[in-house]
C-alpha cells in the first residue's frame, strides 16, 4: 500500500469519509471499470489498494439479480474459500446483499474477470473473529466501522460450488 492509498483508507474510516464514499457511489465506479477492463480493476482498488470482487446475490423479494463490490478477503488455510463483511460503511443497518445472502444462500463471485458460484454460510464464534481479523488487516477501515455500528457486522464465506 502507497502513501495515497493509506490516506484514502485514513479518510474513508471517519464518517465524512464514508458519507462520500456513498454519495460519490463508488460502488457504481467500481462496477463501470472492472466491467471497462475485464475484471482486473477497481476504482477501489486502484485509490485504496483493496482487493475487490464482484458478488451478485439474488434479491430475497423480487428473485432478481444484485451485483455489488465488495472488499475480498482469504486465508491460506481454506483456499478458495472469500470471506465477504457486510459492514455498510459502519452504518446501523446489514445492507441489502447480505439480507439476500441469509435468504438465498448463493452467489456470483467475479474476481479477476472470472466467475463462479459459490455456497454462502454467515459465520459465527471464534470463526467470526478469525474472519474479522483477516479482513482488518486487508482493509484497515473495518475496526472503526465495527466501533461505530450498532449491530454486529455480518461475515459471510463464499465457498465455489462447480
């Protein structure tokens, strides 16, 4: 991680930070430009040296498809295996992908142009905080996320299916 991309992650922990990451709609950008070059980049990835993946659930109401980016995170000791953390720029709400995910335990993943299905399980326990560390230390945003939402973030797996 560059100086630039340590400061975007400095910015985007604090509440403005996040408030314009929503207004600018990152999440719109990152789809553009991962779609623009094949899968390998994101707006995310490029200005805060996150990886990104794509994951599209299927929506729990109307069975349509949803694609969001969303921060990626391994482990060695499971390979294959993403975990994916529903923290919602620390907002008191899950947001809407892991609703669909508890509902519809399935998913897209598109991650370097390649897709596939995968199993989605929320994890739980001391799997849960694992997890979480992990994804701590590949996008530094989330402890202050996890200090400002009232609820406990979701953690979801995304194991390949085929």
């Amino acid at each position: 991680m560059n100086a630039v991309q340590s400061l975007v992650q400095t910015v985007a922990g604090t509440r403005p930070g996040a408030r314009l990451a929503r207004a600018a709609r990152i999440d719109l950008q990152d789809r553009l430009v991962h779609r623009v070059t094949g899968g390998r980049v994101t707006v995310t990835g490029v200005l805060a040296g996150i990886p990104t993946i794509l994951v599209t659930t299927t929506g729990r109401r109307g069975g349509r498809p949803h694609t969001v980016p969303l921060v990626r995170v391994t482990d060695p000791a499971q390979p294959g295996t993403i975990a994916v953390v529903a923290s919602s720029y620390g907002r008191d709400r899950d947001p809407e992908w892991a609703l669909d995910l508890r509902a519809r335990p399935h998913a897209v993943v598109t991650d370097r142009g390649r897709s596939r299905r995968h199993a989605a399980r929320e994890v739980t326990g001391d799997e849960y905080e694992r997890w979480f560390q992990r994804a701590a230390a590949v996008c530094r945003v989330y402890p202050r996320y996890r200090r400002r939402a009232r609820r406990r973030i979701p953690i979801f797996t995304l194991t390949p299916v085929d």
